[in-house]
C-alpha cells in the first residue's frame, strides 16, 4: 500500500479534521505501544499500519 493510499484511507474514516490528531496521538497496542507517525517513521509498511488501525478503530469491512 502506498502511502497516499494510506493517507486517503486515514481521511476517508477520521474526516479531515480529525486524522492529523489521531495520528499524531492516539497510542495504540497493536502497534507496540506507538503512534501511527511513529510507526510509519520507524519503517512500519503502511499496510500494516492500516491494518492495526482497522482493528483499534473498529474501521467497517467496507472500507479496509
């Protein structure tokens, strides 16, 4: 997955409003105690991150 892709995808479920914080921010679990910017930073692939987003955020199926 491209990192536009991602980006987009963000968006699409957070709204434009909310995705910069939730990035920024929001610690989760499934990505060993990290941010989606700090995994994306320390070389996480994107698909991965989406994934572990998908699942602490309960994204519907439609839109994974």
């Amino acid at each position: 997955m491209r990192l536009t892709v991602f980006w987009r995808k963000m968006t699409e479920h957070f709204g434009a409003g909310y995705v910069e914080s939730f990035a920024h921010d929001h610690v989760m679990s499934q990505l060993g105690g990290r941010t989606v910017e700090q995994a994306l930073a320390e070389g996480w692939e994107a698909k991965d991150v989406w994934r572990a987003v998908c699942e602490a955020a309960d994204v519907p199926e439609s839109e994974r």
